[in-house]
C-alpha cells in the first residue's frame, strides 16, 4: 500500500513538471506561465516565453537543435531567466490566450522576453523582441545577455 501511494505521488509530481518542464527541451528548465511569473517576479529575473509546439514544427525544432541544446545558452537561461514554455499542441489556458494575444501570436509560435513584471521587452532600437521566427543562437545569446543587462537597471 505504501509503494502504491508513493508511485501516485510521484506520478502527480511527474505529470506537474511534464506540463512545461522537460518535456520540450529537457535541458532548460521551463515553467508554466503562472509559476513562472511568480517566480520571475519574487527573483526579479526576466522571463523567456516559448509558444510552441513539441514536434512538427521547423522552427520549433531549429530552437531545440540549436539553441535549447547549446549548453553555453541552456546555462544563461536557466541562471538569468525564467524560462516558461507554452503547448501550443495543447488548449491554452485563458492567461495563456492573453499573453499570446496581446503580443499578436495567431495560434501560432512565437517567443518573447518579459520583464518580471511580465511586461515584453525591447532591443536597442525600440522594438519589442518577440520572434515569430527561428532566432539563429549567436543572435539569441545577444538577446540574452541584452535582456539581462535591462533587468539590472
């Protein structure tokens, strides 16, 4: 009896953490959007947003390829930020429709980089860094580490 509650607890633990935690890129450690806003706002780090779909996608795949599997860009992220996947395969909930909306996503992927107050963030330039697009990895550190730098001010 005691091994049979065991497995159900752990099995409860699992299904929490597949949600958005490894399932997608198993060495970033992913969030689901209201954990990972809490956790973003109390740590005060800027958060990673990923719409995407597990499998199927070029884009989505070019990421889990070329960047989420890039060790030197897995830990920045998982250091600075606070990385938070969304199913796209999945039906979202209404704090993820929102989210999505706000920024345009179409049902479609997209990825964005947040404050902790949860407010997108800008390049440069003034534009606000949301890719619908593949984000080549030197690019993408360079928006890590930009991302970062603004967080600190």
């Amino acid at each position: 009896m005691r091994r049979v509650a065991l497995i159900i607890l752990s099995l409860f633990f699992l299904s929490e953490s597949l949600s958005a935690e490894g399932i997608y890129a198993e060495k970033v450690n992913w969030h689901i959007l209201q954990k990972g806003l809490e956790k973003a706002k109390l740590e005060k780090k800027p958060i990673l947003v990923d719409f995407g779909i597990i499998k199927g996608c070029p884009r989505c795949d070019f990421l889990l390829r070329n960047v989420y599997s890039n060790d030197v860009i897995v830990k920045k992220i998982n250091s600075d930020f606070v990385p938070v996947f969304i199913d796209l395969s999945k039906e979202l909930t209404p704090a993820e429709k929102a989210l999505g909306e706000k920024y345009d996503y179409k049902n479609d992927c997209l990825l964005l980089f947040l404050d902790s107050e949860g407010n997108v963030m800008r390049d440069p330039e003034g534009k606000k860094l949301c890719f619908i697009d593949k984000v080549e990895p030197d690019v993408f550190m360079k928006y890590l580490e930009h991302v970062k730098s603004r967080s600190l001010k």
